[in-house]
C-alpha cells in the first residue's frame, strides 16, 4: 500500500499540469487576441528602440 501512497501525489500533479496546459492552449487567440499582440509589438518596439538609442557603457 505504501507504493499506492507515494504514487498518488504525482499523478495527481500531473493531472493538474495537463489541466493548466489545456486551459492556457485554448485561450489562445479569441477576440483580444490582435489588441494583445499589438500591445507586445509596441513594447518589444519601445525596448529595442531604447537599447539602439542609449549609447553602450564600458564598464
């Protein structure tokens, strides 16, 4: 029985994790999907914009 015990925990973590896994994979796209994309291409933008425009420090 003490095999039985020891099992249970990561199976039942398992279960849980594909859960997750097919939540996450079927929220993906919707409506919001392009507002959202949009916003993480202005950001990645804003980001590269400031890492060309700062000049590089020698340290």
């Amino acid at each position: 029985m003490d095999y039985v015990s020891a099992l249970v925990p990561p199976i039942v973590m398992a279960v849980f994790f594909i859960g997750v896994v097919r939540v996450i994979v079927k929220t993906q796209g919707g409506a919001a999907k392009d507002k959202e994309d949009a916003a993480v291409d202005a950001a990645i933008a804003r980001a590269e914009g400031a890492r060309q425009g700062s000049p590089a420090r020698d340290v």
